[in-house]
C-alpha cells in the first residue's frame, strides 16, 4: 500500500518520482478503512507539510466522499483541504486512495456558525443528486417531497431489510419499525424542510482544528433533517455539549422536543451499525423501535 501512496502523490504532482520514493508513510489508524499520514517534505515551492490517505474500496466511493467534502464546503463547513484521489489496483482488486490535509487539533468552545450555516442550508427536496456511502455500506438517494418518504424507503427499510436477510433482525422487527413510522408521520417532520446535513456525524467524523472550527470529514451527505445528525452524535459521544446541540437547533429554526425525538432518529444509525458489526447492535435497535410502542 506505501508504495501505491507514493505512485499517487507523483499523479497528483505533489511530488516528483525520485523525492516520491523517500517520502514517510505511516500508518495513522485502522478501521473500517484504512488511514496513512504522509510526510511530505519541503520543497522551493511548498513548505513541509503532512496529508492523510484514506484507503477506499472503489473509486465510486472515493468520487462520493469527495463530492459530499465539496457540498459541506461549499455550504460553509470547514473541511480538510482537498488535495485529490487517484485509482488504484493491486492483485487484482481495485480501489481508490483520498489524499487530504490533516488536521490539526484545538482546545477550548467550539465555534458552531458553520454548523449553522450547514443546516440552514435548504433543497428543493429530501435526497441527493447522487447515491453514496454510510461507513462501507451503499447509501440510496432518491428524491421525496417528504421527509416521512425519505426516511422509510432510503434509510430505514434498506438497512432493515439487509438485517433480515443476515439473520440478525426478525419481520417482528421490521412490523415494529413500521408502526414507529405512521406514529412519526404526526410528528410534522416536513416542517424544517429539507436541509443539509452530513449525514454520518459520529465524534470521529467532526474534528476541532486550532481555530475552535468543527471540522467535518468522512460524510455521508443528503437533504434531510438535521436531528439526524444531532441525534447521531450523542449516540456515540459528541465533542459538542447538550447545550451546543441545543443551540444548533434553536439557531436553525428546528421544533422543540428534540430530545423526544432522539432515539427515533438514532434508529438509523444503529441499524447502520448492525449491518456493519452484527448482532451486538440489535438490542440498542429494538430499544430505539420499542421506545414509542
């Protein structure tokens, strides 16, 4: 893989073939995908400096990442800088590597204006342009006038459906999940509107950089309803407060009874994590399904 990494830096002439082949590769972190940092030295042109390589499955996930990082950009989010991707193939298999800036870490309260500007950022309808990816999984995007719409058919019943299919979850689950849903039709989930969200907000995917800025990375974007994300994050630990997370909402217009709402919406990620890791994340599904029965 390092020297898959070096062939890329020279494609995306961040250096030449000879410097290339001296340059530090390490490896940052392991997961569902792999991650490397990059040393890159100084040249005439460029100071010193250190990237991230993001090991992908397929260039189409590479190609999806990088057009959610560009739409939360382009919104007002504070992302790492885009250096590029490139393809790659290795016995066979292929694969993509996402080069970007690494960031660097911060310590105190954390800005949220650009968090705001994300979610007070409006589409004409719930979905997104192109389909994508939630950790390795294929994300359906389809287009709803609906919020209600959006949710059953591309988030819960996709990833519900998968889960039977692996033996994990049962049609009792799929039965309950259904009843959840026609009570959450009366909740007026439409009523924010469509809004753009990230869309995978766990704690390691919202970075704080030396400015206090929220950093978002590894998205999953869509126009959805922003308790999506909020939710998400206080299901897996959030470097934003209760009070932060209030505020986001009171700030982007969203109903009061957040906190009523937030298993309902956690609902998606668990069943994330089901299919993802298996059968130690059905019990926190059927307790998010059962909390409205």
């Amino acid at each position: 893989m390092k020297d898959q990494i070096r062939r890329g830096i020279v494609d995306l002439g961040l250096s030449d073939a000879a410097r290339a082949s001296g340059v530090a590769v390490f490896p940052f972190a392991s997961g569902l995908f792999e991650l490397f940092r990059v040393d890159l030295p100084s040249t005439s042109r460029a100071p010193a400096r250190s990237l991230i390589v993001k090991c992908v499955s397929s260039l189409d996930m590479a190609e999806a990442e990088w057009d959610g990082l560009v739409r939360l950009r382009e919104a007002g989010a504070v992302v790492p800088e885009l250096i590029g991707f490139v393809k790659t193939d290795s016995g066979g298999r292929s694969g993509a590597l996402l080069f970007l800036s690494m960031v660097s870490g911060g310590r105190g309260s954390v800005r949220l204006e650009s968090l705001i500007q994300i979610y007070s950022t409006r589409g004409e309808s719930y979905g997104y342009s192109r389909d994508n990816y939630i950790g390795s999984l294929h994300q359906r995007n389809r287009r709803y006038a609906t919020f209600e719409e959006f949710w059953a058919q591309d988030r819960i019943f996709p990833q519900l459906n998968m889960a039977i299919s692996a033996g994990l979850l049962t049609q009792k689950d799929l039965e309950n999940a259904r009843r959840v849903l026609d009570i959450a039709s009366g909740w007026e989930l439409s009523q924010p509107g469509p809004r753009l969200i990230h869309g995978d907000l766990w704690n390691g995917n919202l970075l704080i950089d030396s400015d206090m800025n929220p950093v978002l990375i590894d998205p999953s974007v869509s126009y959805s309803h922003p308790e999506q994300d909020l939710a998400m994050l206080e299901l897996f630990g959030s470097p934003l407060s209760s009070s932060d997370l209030d505020l986001l909402a009171r700030e982007t217009g969203l109903p009061a009874g957040r906190i009523e709402r937030r298993d309902f919406f956690q609902l998606y990620p668990l069943l994330v994590h089901v299919n993802l890791f298996g059968a130690s994340y059905v019990s926190q599904a059927r307790r998010a399904i059962g909390r409205y029965l």
